[in-house]
C-alpha cells in the first residue's frame, strides 16, 4: 500500500503551487449570528448524539459546540478504512452529516427533530491523520429547512488538511422532541 | 421513540397517494451495456472490498456484482442508528457509496484504483428494515471519469422501499492497481 | 473550435468500450404511479411555464407532459453557447431545473406553488445536437417535499446521447396558488 | 403575484431570527493563498467569458476577477423570470457556474481548457435584487481536478442578502488552449 499512500491523490495536487492551496475563509469559526430559541441547545444536542449508536461504533465524540456549530472528531483505524487505508468516505460522511445535523439542530426549538434532506460531499484528499475533525456550519437557518455546509480536516502535528467539503439541507420536524419514548 | 417512529417522516408522505409513490423504472437492473476490458474483474473487485474494514465494521457485505452494476447488503442493527433508532444517513452514505465505487470499479482497467471524487444523496424514507439493499449503476465509464447513481432499498417480508438515491463522480487512478503493497 | 469540438470530453471517452455506455433504465418514461390530486394539472403547468420568461428568452418549450413526468426541448444556437460553443452548463440546468420542476408541480394541488429547494447536475458529454430534450422524472413525492431526477439528451438524427444527469429537491408551498396576482 | 413575492420562502424565514441570519465567514474574499502558473490569466478569462454567448444573452459581466476568484454580476430583469418574477434557478445557476469555472481557471495553465463537472446548488431566497453577484472561490486546485465553492447575493442599497450557495467539480484540459480554432 505504500506506493498509493502518497499516490493516490495526485490528481488532486499541483506540482507547482504555493502551500496552502486552499483558500482560508473556509475554515473561520462562526461568528456570533445566531441567537438560539432553546438555551438548552447544549443538553439537547449532548442527549441526542449519545443516542446516536453509530457514533459509539465508529468512536467518535463532540469536539466543540455553539450555536450554528459543531465539530465532530474521530481517530482514524483500521476499522474505518476503505481499502486503501484511509477512512471510507461514507465514515468521513457519518461524522461531518452529524455535524451539519447538530450545527442545526443548536438553533431548532426545544420540541423538534432534526432530519437530513440530502448532502453532497466532496473528497479532497486522502482521509487520514492523528485525528479527523469534521465541522458543521449553519448558512440559513428556517422554519422548515435549514442549509449547512461542512468541512473535515486531517490533523497531524497541529496542520489542517483539508479532506472533505459538504453542502447539506436539513428539515426541522416541529412538534416531536427528539427524545427516547416520545 | 414510538410516536417519531412512524411520523418522521411525514413530510414525506401523502394523505392521498397511490402506493408505490415511487417512479418503477429507477430500481429496473443495468442491461449488458458494459464490456469490462479486465475478464477478472469480478475476484478484482471481492478482494477490494475484503480490504475494506469499515464493510467488515458496519457488517456489509457483496450481494450481486455484474459489468457495471454492484449490490451490498447491510442488516439495521442499534450499533448502526441515529438518533430516532433507523440506520444513520451516513451508514446508509458508506454502503451506496461503495456500491457506487463497485459498480464502477468492475468496468476498470486490472492495473487502476478507484476514487470517490464525490457524491450526492438524498434521503427519502426512514432506513430501515429486514436488511438494506444498495445498489450502484454505472451511467457513464470514461477513461479518468465515472458517473454513477445509486439507490438503497429497505427490504421488508419481500417488499422494498426506496430509502435513499445517489448520483455519484469517481476517478480511475490508472497504473496503481488496487491491491496492498503496491 | 475544430480540434476542441471534438477532444473536449477525452476524458468521459473510452477507447475501448461498446456502443451504448449508458444503462438504458434510465430513460425509461415513468410507469403510471401517480394520482395527480389536481385534474386540472396540464392547464396548471402550461400556465406557471408560460410566465417563465428565462424559458422564452433561451427558447425552451414544454415537449412532453404526464403524471410525474416533464420533458422540455431546446434548439441549441450561440446565443446560449459556453466558451467552446456548446450549450452553456446553466442553461442545461434552466431546462432540467424546470422539467423536474414541473414534473413535480404536475403532482402538487391546485392551489399550491413550487420552489426549487437544491439540485445537484453532473455533465456528461457537450451539450449539442439539433435538439436538447431534458426529462424530469418524479421519484418521490411528498407532503411537503418531492424528490425528481433528470436527463438532458442531445438528438441527432433520432439518436439521444446523454449530456447530463440531475438529482433534485422541490418544495410545495401549500396555500399559495401559482397565479399572477395571487 | 404580490402576495407570493414576499410569502414564497416563508419555509426560510424565521420570525424570530436576529439578522444577519447567514454565517459571515462564507463571503470573506479569498486570501493570496493561490500563485497563477499563467501570469496572463486576467486576458486568457476575459477572452473565454467573452466567448460565451450564453453570458451575453443573459446581461452578464465580470465584476472581479483575482487569483482563484471570480464575481460575475447580473441585473435582474423579466425576461430571465421563473414563474413568480424572480430569477430562474437555471439562469442563477448559470452565473454561479461561470463564475467558479472562471475562478479555477485563473489558476490553470495558459494551454488548457476549463470543463465543469458537476455542481450543487442550494437555493435559499428569492433571486431578486438591483443586481445578483454571483462569487466562485477556489477550495482546492489540483493538476486534473479543482474543487470550488461559490455564493450568489442579491444587492439591495448596498445590503447582500445570500440567494444561493453551490459546491462545484471542475476538469483541467491539459493541452487545449481556450480559444477559437484551436
């Protein structure tokens, strides 16, 4: 696998560009925009995503929180790979579709579900890393649909990479808390 | 989790509608539109997807393989759920997006890798059931481009329901075959 | 434009593969699955297309109409070309847009609108030919969202060649007839 | 088609949303992350754009152009309506997708030519406005593959109101110069 390791994305990197090539705002945290109409946002969001049997599956946690964000992380392993080694692309999808699930769901009213419409994914280079951490960004939140879009970063040492973009559509089901029993 | 169990979706459904509410021709087998150039394709592809450990983690595994055409199988389980207790949208992203990356891969030259460029997938029923059934079409072969679509049933006493549709861009890595240690 | 007419697509182009490389399901016109709630659904559509002016302006006119279904053709001419002559990416999507959009619509109630949520197009091969003709296929509809794909074939000499694929969203806002001074 | 004009993204609009309700981050200018390997790139777009008879059918114009960025301005007007007076998607489409191909091709060799992909594109207002600016960003700019991003903003009195965000897949043809008779 060795030889594809560092192969496999050449499609993907020029020979004579300037590092980074990708291009910063990107990455900004959000700022201050939104004001959430549940103060509870935390617990909730805390409450659904531990009944999220998935994430326990794959080992990945809440890395930070706020209203209109969420970041997701998740150590790469075997477990997770495509066949290369890197993490699958629908592993990458998983966490970085629960972070632009939950950025949303910070500002839907206490007593609603959050549901995925649809989200398309691009992959950018390979999945891999100390850790991947996926970001989750509201862009327009509804009273029906809300739009994120989201990123995952590889980290090594502290460097960002790049790895996965997402734009994503959610819809809020007013009317039934997302709870256990409801 | 009962009353959300069946009114998720909601927004979904008709009051009114004729079932099956879903267009017949989408789910209809590829033709023998495809001449695969490797004769072995079929061993090319098993052994891709054994090194896949996030099929093994998930549980998934090959149901039907033919020029241009993939099926993976995946049984709901709790370990595999989001929030509500149906299989997470991103389990339901892994396995259509292999099927994807199959479908095509069959097609490809035995000295090449297959690479998820990107994919879209909307969600449109709760995944759940007996077992999930995703299935991936090659659309298009190119030389270095793959168009594919995708679409993933919920299989339940024989009856199936359309769970989620995908349209998906992979790349051929040529001259790197896809095997470990190379 | 000589050598680029021809050259531009290389990379969708396999040396080696057999006439058709589409899988033919694909086309198919949709079986009979849907119940329009509105008998009056052609006369609807007919309407809300003709106070599209981007339609009169490129040219576009409705070809083929039914139950979740839409087809609208396109003269391709320079006035609607991209930098290599062939028909512009975005007006592939005006037509295919609309031929979901409607095929949608024709499904929806009497007094009821149509809105655009997402979609997301992949091009296939230069949009050209003595005609476009671009299908929207209902594959879902619900209450509040219906969920359509598309084709764009190029016609020449009654040969089609797929130009480009589509997966779409559309909303239906209930209440809001789609009449001028409603 | 008074009523509608302002009723029609209801489903977007919260009634109880301190504005801006958009993430600011998302319009910040691209830094000086990326080097032209072309430095007559401003000509080389400037010559394609004025190729593409689709942007002078429409009324559209460069605004800005910079390493990895391109705005492309519009004026909102009858004839490029969908049913309810706005813009047409399609024709919203179609400057977002000249603008992110024009973005990625300031980064391109002077011998190659500029393909799009695919794209997605969110629609989350009325397209409407004294103008549309519609942004391409480039994320990543690989040797065969560039990813952009892109953001279409009314204006009115100087206030941007986000219409529509997309997220685009585009193809470097080594060896085709963009222009006539080549």
């Amino acid at each position: 696998m060795g030889k594809s390791l560092g192969a496999r994305f050449d499609a993907y990197d020029r020979v004579d560009e300037a590092p980074p090539a990708t291009s910063p705002p990107m990455s900004a945290p959000p700022a201050a925009a939104f004001a959430p109409p549940d103060p509870g946002f935390e617990a909730r969001v805390r409450a659904s995503f531990a009944r999220q049997g998935a994430m326990r599956t794959i080992g990945a946690s809440i890395g930070a929180l706020s209203p209109g964000y969420c970041a997701i992380e998740l150590v790469p392993r075997t477990e997770l790979s495509q066949q290369h080694g890197y993490v699958h692309a629908g592993i990458v999808a998983t966490i970085v579709d629960s972070a632009g699930g939950y950025a949303g769901f910070t500002l839907f009213p206490a007593d609603s579900s959050v549901l995925t419409v649809e989200f398309k994914l691009n992959l950018l280079a390979p999945a891999q890393g100390e850790r991947l951490v996926a970001e989750g960004f509201v862009v327009k939140c509804g009273r029906t649909l809300t739009i994120t879009r989201g990123e995952v970063h590889g980290i090594v040492g502290g460097r960002r990479t790049l790895v996965a973009m997402m734009q994503q559509t959610l819809m809020t089901m007013h009317g039934r808390a997302d709870a256990p029993g409801t």
